[in-house]
C-alpha cells in the first residue's frame, strides 16, 4: 500500500498585527493569500515551499513565541536555503538578526526575528 504523500507542514504564528505581520513577510519575498471564510480568516504567507499561516490574535498578550519561553529552543521555525544566497537577498532589507550568521563549508545558519519576536532560523 501506497503512502500518502505529504506536501507541508504549515507553520501558525499568532500576530499581534495582521497587516504589519503581511507587509514583513512580504518583505521577506512571500506572496500573501487570504484564506477562509466569514468566521475564521487567517492568512497565508508563502515563499517556495514555506507556508506560515498569520493568525489575528484577540489578545495581542497571547502571542508568544516558543523561542521566548525558558527552556526554548532559539527558533520558532526552521527553513533550509542557500544560505549565503538568502543573506545577500536581505542585506538592504530591515530584518534584524539575531543569531550568526555562523558561515562555513558544513552547515550554515542564521537566525532573523520578525516584529511579534518569533525568531525564523534558515540553514544549509
């Protein structure tokens, strides 16, 4: 028997700030989709095969990040990339990072922080 197979995953991020959450992702070069219908809206940001699907909170208080949280891990999501492609890509671009980048011929990495605090590492 055959396995399906499966194409995601989708990442959820609660956002303090739809519009504003849209505007840095599109910075980031993803290409925005509304999706849903008159109960719940959220929408989805996508860029190759990434998909983050941005979530209205209620309470801006409930967004919080995994990667804020003690004991933690320093990212919320992971995206493999060419990394060194993708820094000269956000060099003139407001993206802060906040972890490396850690440049060399094994395993490359490092780490931005969009404007609600989850932190995006991308590696290869």
């Amino acid at each position: 028997m055959e396995k399906a197979k499966l194409t995601g995953p989708s990442i959820v991020l609660l956002v303090r700030d739809i519009e504003q959450s849209v505007r840095f992702y599109k910075t980031l070069g993803f290409n925005y989709e509304l999706v849903g219908g008159p109960e719940i809206q959220h929408v989805h940001m996508t860029r190759d095969t990434v998909t983050f699907i941005l979530h209205q909170a209620v309470n801006p208080n409930d967004v919080r990040p995994n990667s804020s949280v003690e004991g933690g891990l320093y990212f919320d999501a992971f995206c493999y990339t060419n990394v060194r492609e993708l820094l000269e890509e956000i060099k003139s671009k407001d993206i802060t990072i906040v972890r490396g980048p850690d440049l060399n011929e094994f395993f490359s990495e490092f780490t931005i922080q969009d404007i609600d605090g989850y932190r995006i590492a991308f590696g290869g």
